[in-house]
C-alpha cells in the first residue's frame, strides 16, 4: 500500500497543536488543508478553552471519567437509587479536575448537565401513600466533541436515566455538547444501557458523529 503522502506533515500539525499553549497553527494553505483532513478523521477537534484553537484526540486520551461511583452498585442491586452519588457531586469532581481559571466557565454549564431536583406532591387521600423513588437520572462527563466544542477541558457532558416509570422497563442515554448537539441511545433495560456506556468509555474521547456506528441517534 502507498504511504500516505501528507501523513508525515499532518503529524507534525498535530504535534504543533499539542506544543502551543493554545492550540494554534499557522493560517496558511498548507496547515488549512492539514486541519481539515485531520478534523475529517476525527483527530482533531475544536478547543473549548481557547477561541479559535484546536485539541487533538489523542491528547485527551488520558482525560479522566467522571460518573456516579457508586452506579455499578445500584446496576447490580446492591444500593437503593436514593443512595446514588448526586449529579452535584459528579460535577464538583468534574470542576475540581479543571485548572483554576477554566471553574468559572465550567459553573455556567452546572445546572444544565446536573438537571433540576425533583420535588413530589403530597400524597392525597386515605391510607399510606404508595413506594415511590424519583426516576433514576445519573450524570457522566467523559472527553470529546460534539457539533459544537464541549465544556470546558473539552468534555461531553451526558445522562443514563430510567425513560419507563415504577423502577422498571426502558432506559437511555443522552450525550450533549456545550450547546444544541446531542445524541441519544434508547435501551429495553438497565443491564443493557451499562453495557453501552461501558462502551462510551472505553471509546472516549471521540466526536460524536461517531457515535452512530454504536446505535447512537444524532440530533
């Protein structure tokens, strides 16, 4: 098989955009070209952090997860969805990650990726009111890009929650950018929607176009 002839230059704009402080290359045909081959194989993606900047995927490789510790816990039986890690508490790790000047950006996105707690009516009427625990809604971050850059350090920010009511039946995932990108997975159950996130993290960082090809729907 022939060598790829730009193959050589390519590595060395990826390795320029890794070197400078805020992932810059030059605005010359040559680099132009090297970008939008590199962004067509998902090498690169738009920084988050730096307006007009660039990230490559392979420096994110090391970026950590953030999820509920405790989620395997509840797939497996062994906790009560109330004992689950908050969503608040997933971001505070998240945020905490990031340098100290990118928090405060990271704080614009909080309530959006986190959700808004649910509150319950008094129960009306005779007799003891039904079991009941709010629908299971778990936050995850995870490095990548979307159609828009993502949150700041260049994460995805997603959910993996009970679509179906009473504990049991259908569950999904949503994975979304820093503004209206977003992908969806729907899962007969539980087991199956760990499966695929499972799979989200072993796969990350990613853009998600690529998702489609893991049964994704992009929005």
């Amino acid at each position: 098989m022939p060598q790829d002839p730009h193959a050589q230059f390519d590595q060395s704009v990826m390795e320029m955009i890794e070197h400078s402080p805020i992932g810059a290359v030059p605005h010359t045909t040559s680099y132009v070209e090297s970008l939008n081959r590199l962004y067509a194989a998902h090498q690169v993606y738009p920084s988050a952090d730096h307006k007009g900047g660039h990230v490559t995927a392979r420096s994110l490789s090391g970026s950590p997860y953030y999820g509920a510790s405790n989620l395997e816990a509840l797939a497996a039986g062994r906790i009560e969805p109330e004992a689950l890690e908050a969503n608040s508490a997933v971001y505070d790790r998240y945020v905490a990650h990031l340098p100290a000047g990118d928090r405060a950006k990271a704080e614009v996105h909080r309530l959006k990726a986190t959700g808004k707690p649910a509150h319950h009516r008094k129960h009306q009427g005779p007799g003891v009111a039904p079991a009941h625990h709010d629908p299971v809604h778990s936050l995850f971050l995870l490095p990548g890009t979307g159609l828009h850059h993502g949150l700041p350090g260049n994460y995805l920010y997603g959910s993996i929650f009970e679509s179906g009511a009473g504990g049991s039946g259908p569950w999904a995932i949503h994975l979304h950018d820093c503004d209206d990108g977003a992908c969806f997975f729907e899962a007969p159950d539980l087991a199956t929607a760990m499966a695929k996130l499972g799979e989200l993290r072993d796969s990350a960082p990613f853009h998600m176009r690529e998702l489609e090809a893991f049964g994704f729907t992009l929005k």
